[in-house]
C-alpha cells in the first residue's frame, strides 16, 4: 500500500488453488468470487470504508459503523477507481496454484464521507483480507487477527493501525 497526491495505492500477489469471478458490476457481491480488501477509517472515526475486489478488479464498496449499516458508495464515484489485473494458470512441473495480481488506484474523492486533500502523516485505522466465499475451499484471511467465532471481516476492534509517512 502507498499513496499518491490524490490516491491511495494498493497491489495484491496472491497465490491460490481456486479463483473464480462471477460478479462483472459494481457493487456487486464480489467478496464470494476470488476477493481481496481493504477496510479503512479515518481520524479515529467508528465509520469505515470497505472497498472489495474480485481479481478482475470489480469493486464492492460502502461505508458505515457495521456489517449490517453500510451505505453503497455510489457507482459514479467506484467508477473513478482503476485496477490492472494479472492472472497466470499453473505452468506444467509448477506447484499447482495460480498466481494473480491486482493493482488498484483508488482517488480520495472515492471516499465521499471525507474531505481528504493529503495522507502525509495521518494514522488510520486498517485491515487488509483474502476472501473467496463460494470457492471449493471456501477461506478467509486477514492481516491482523481477529478473534471471532464465524468470519466476519466487519470488526473494527481488529483494525490495525498504519501511519501514512
């Protein structure tokens, strides 16, 4: 992750048995395909940013407090985000899984609930996931634990803190 005068920047290298990308239209539910994601929230709010995407690049993206009250970020302003995808199917003699990359450019106007104008030096709190909930083995990752019974990536009690230098 990075970011640019007017972007956060992010790149996924992900390794896998399975993909799949069914949902091709934003806001779909792209976090049963083959997704990776970042939630964010800034200036110590309770409201944060899920921002998901399958590994064609199909963004998902609301706001909220909660798994259950989240607000769709309008199309218009998803549209404004773009993606590089790369998917290589296993060579003969490889291990077996394919290797994908997702490369996203994600414009501070994308989070409409804010008036972000720079991330030099602001501390946000963030946490990254690795999701494929209707793949033959269904999984789900995270960069920082969470401690839960099911998975449920929509925790902020378990975001991580990341200083933007």
């Amino acid at each position: 992750m990075a970011y640019a005068n007017d972007s956060i920047l992010l790149r996924y290298a992900v390794k896998e048995k399975y993909i799949s990308a069914v949902y091709r239209n934003i806001n779909e539910p792209v976090y049963k395909d083959t997704c990776v994601e970042l939630f964010i929230a800034f200036n110590n709010e309770a409201n944060y940013y899920n921002l998901e995407f399958n590994c064609l690049g199909t963004a998902l993206v609301g706001f909220g407090s909660n798994k259950q009250d989240r607000i769709a970020i309008s199309k218009q302003l998803i549209e404004r985000i773009t993606s590089y995808h790369l998917i290589k199917t296993p060579a003969n003699g490889s291990d077996g899984l394919i290797n994908w990359e997702l490369t996203v450019n994600i414009p501070f106007s994308v989070f409409g609930f804010h008036q972000i104008n720079s991330l030099a030096n602001q501390i946000c709190s963030v946490n990254f996931y690795k999701c494929g909930d209707e793949l033959p083995e269904p999984h789900y990752l995270s960069w920082n634990n969470i401690i839960y019974p099911e998975p449920n990536f929509h925790l902020p009690e378990f975001f991580g803190k990341v200083k933007f230098a």
